[in-house]
C-alpha cells in the first residue's frame, strides 16, 4: 500500500510540472537553427501559450534574434521556430569566379 502511494503522489507531482522548460527550447533551437544562443527572453500569454525570444551570438543568419512560440504551454512538442534564417546573397557577388 506505501508503494502505491508513494507512486500516486509521484504521478501527481509530475503532472504539476508540464510546463514547457526553457531547456527544452534551448534543445529545440540548437538542433533546428544555426543560431548559438546566448540570451534567452520567456514570455507567458494569457492564451497559455509562450513566446521564446533568443538572442544570437553569432549574428550572421539571425541578427535580430529567433522567435519560437509554444502554442501549448504544457506541451513542448507545439514549439515551433518562427524566425527564417537570413540569406545574404549579394555578398555572393563580391566574390571573384577564380
């Protein structure tokens, strides 16, 4: 009987934490954007979604930060980032054909 209390009371802390970590937004712009984050900005609407705003250290693909929203603020698999990576392709024309 201990056992199973004790595993009721587990289930029910979990369930208390489901809200999205700033750490599994840090693992979901490492792996689907080239940015290096350096500073992150979380932000609680009152739809319960978040809004996540990364600041870059390399500033050459997203130079005014990534921006992922969290549609579900309890659920991380609803994150999604939002800012595209920048392409400058006129410095492409500068480089010589040789």
């Amino acid at each position: 009987m201990q056992k199973f209390l004790m595993v009721v009371i587990a289930l029910y802390a979990m369930e208390g934490m489901a809200a999205v970590q700033d750490y599994q937004v840090i693992r979901l712009i490492m792996m689907k954007s080239e940015c290096v984050q350096d500073q992150l900005t979380r932000t609680d609407k009152s739809d319960g979604s978040i809004e996540f705003l990364a600041h870059c250290k390399n500033l050459s693909h997203y130079p005014d930060g990534l921006h992922v929203v969290c549609s579900d603020g309890e659920d991380e698999r609803s994150c999604k980032v939002q800012t595209q990576a920048k392409q400058f392709n006129s410095l492409k024309l500068l480089q010589s054909s040789e």
